[in-house]
C-alpha cells in the first residue's frame, strides 16, 4: 500500500528547533509534490510548505518564511521541513501529504495520501 509516515514532533521551548520527516513507502516522492500541513484545535487546516517533484519549486505560508525550510533526501524517499526559530504559533498537529504529479506545489489539502500527523506543541 502506499502511505507516508511523519515523525520528529515534540515539545520545544520557543526559539527552539525541530526537523519533521516525511517517509513513503511503496512510491518515490520524486514523482510526487509533497506539503506539510498544520491544524490547531479548532481551526482549519492549513498550508506550511509544499514542494515539487523535482525539488526546485518550494512555498511556505507567510508567518513562516526565514524559519521553515523544507528539503528532499531521494536516497532516503524522505521529505523533511526544518523548523527554526519556532513560535507558540506553531503549536499543531502537522501531517505530511503527497500527490502523484509533477512539476507543481500544491498548498491546499488536495493530496491523495496523507500521514497520521505528528504533535509539535511550542510552550514556555
């Protein structure tokens, strides 16, 4: 079956850091755009980062442009999102989601498969 799976979630302090992963299996994510997503209790789901197959197209949600940074390791079918500089803002359950296409970078939660999320809680 095809899925991907998150992992690196956890509890930082504010300022801290944290490195999210995105594995697949049973597809390469070089064939795919991959996103991360984020939702907080009782808001809606929402683009963090996105990025394109080939790797050379990347988006990020304005509040956190300079502090994200999303990247591919082909050898590992890995996507990873570094979080810097992280803010009680970015308290939420983060997913990682792929679509089998090309060339594109897609920030809305149109893709076809989805992880299970991983907590990253941001607190003093």
């Amino acid at each position: 079956q095809l899925q991907v799976v998150e992992s690196g979630g956890g509890l930082v302090q504010p300022g801290g850091s944290l490195r999210l992963s995105c594995a697949a299996s049973g597809f390469t994510l070089d064939y795919s755009t991959v996103g991360w997503f984020r939702q907080a209790p009782g808001k809606e789901r929402e683009g963090v980062s996105c990025i394109s197959s080939s790797g050379k197209s990347t988006n990020y949600k304005d509040s956190v442009k300079g502090r994200f940074t999303i990247s591919r390791d082909t050898a590992k079918n890995t996507v990873y999102l570094q979080m810097n500089s992280l803010k009680p803002g970015d308290t939420a359950v983060y997913y990682c989601a792929a679509l089998l296409v090309q060339n594109v970078c897609l920030m809305t939660p149109l893709h076809k498969y989805w992880g299970q999320g991983t907590q990253v809680a941001v607190s003093s």
